[in-house]
C-alpha cells in the first residue's frame, strides 16, 4: 500500500491530501503519477485521512473545481465519490455547505448511478438541505431533477430543505423548492 510508505501530518493527511485540499492541480497529479507508476493497482485517490475524508472531500470543501475534475477522473470506484466520511458527510455536501456550485455539478454528473447519492450524514442533512441553506439554486434543481422526495426529506431536529432556505432567507431558493414542496405547513421539532 502507497499510503504505508508515505508520511501524514497530525491529522492524518497524506501529502495527496495537502495538495487538494490547497487546490495544487500540478501537484496532485505530480503525486498519483509518481504512486500509479510504483505501486501497482493502487487507487491513492481512495485513502482517507484520521476523519475519513478523501482528497476529494478535502477539494470539494475548499470549491477546487480543477483539482475535482481531476480526482473524479482518478477514483478507484465511482462509487467513492458518494462515500461520506466518518460525519457521514460526502464530498457534495461538503461542496454545496461551502457555496460551490460547480463542484456541486461536477459530482452530481459524475456520479454512473445516482441512486444514494442524497445519503444524509449524522444529522441526517442531505446535499439538498446544505445547497437549500446556501441558495444554491441550480443545485437545488439539480438534485430535485434526479431526487424530487428529497425536498421533504427532515434533518435530525426536523428541518427540511425549505425550512433552512426559509430561515436563511433565501427567497429564490423557496420559490424553486416549493415546486416540489406540497406541505408549506410542515412544522420542525422547534414548532417552527
């Protein structure tokens, strides 16, 4: 395994890590040539750090669209990229709870079967509920187009994707989810 052979900082971030999560495209793909060339068969894309996170849970989070495309392109298994990390959070939620549409795009179209793409993490928040918070519009369609039951979907104190656009004061957000939204008068455990 190439990870054995390589050194981690204090959270457990490979150097693969380091170079996505700062956006150096050069370097990471300087680093997976230099790991596909030395160790057969390995997927370094795939390794996790002490939280469970990928470079591409690390990328998406800071919004680096280059380095995204270009560890979409080298994963193990499209089913990784909708692998939540230790919190249950997966790269597009990590990427639409940060604002990056883009990258919110680039992983929804990546995905070969969408299906589990919307798996809430702990707090039982989907990608549409951090897009809805944020007034990711587009994604908001987005994810509606592939998932339309979503949009009714309540976290862990009750909120559904409409509440937190709502609370946030996101009206064009509000008029896209209540496309789909039939129940304006859905009440969360704060009686809200």
């Amino acid at each position: 395994q190439p990870q054995e052979n390589n050194s981690r900082d204090i959270e457990g971030n490979f150097p693969l890590h380091i170079a996505a999560k700062n956006g150096h495209l050069s370097i990471c793909e300087l680093l997976i040539s230099w790991i596909e060339k030395t160790f057969a068969n390995a997927f370094p894309t795939d390794v996790t750090n002490n939280y469970g996170s990928t470079p591409l849970h690390l990328a998406a989070k800071k919004g680096h669209l280059s380095v995204c495309q270009f560890l979409v392109g080298k994963v193990g298994s499209p089913e990784n990229i909708k692998e939540g990390n230790d919190m249950g959070i997966t790269p597009l939620s990590f990427a639409a709870s940060n604002g990056h549409s883009a990258v919110c795009h680039l992983i929804i179209e990546s995905m070969l079967d969408k299906r589990g793409i919307n798996n809430g993490n702990n707090w039982r928040r989907t990608p549409l509920h951090f897009a809805a918070q944020n007034s990711l519009v587009s994604v908001c369609q987005k994810l509606m187009e592939f998932f339309p039951e979503e949009v009714k979907h309540r976290d862990i104190t009750g909120n559904t994707p409409f509440h937190l656009a709502a609370r946030s004061g996101h009206l064009e957000t509000c008029e896209t989810l209540i496309e789909k939204f039939d129940d304006l008068n859905a009440i969360n455990d704060n009686g809200h």
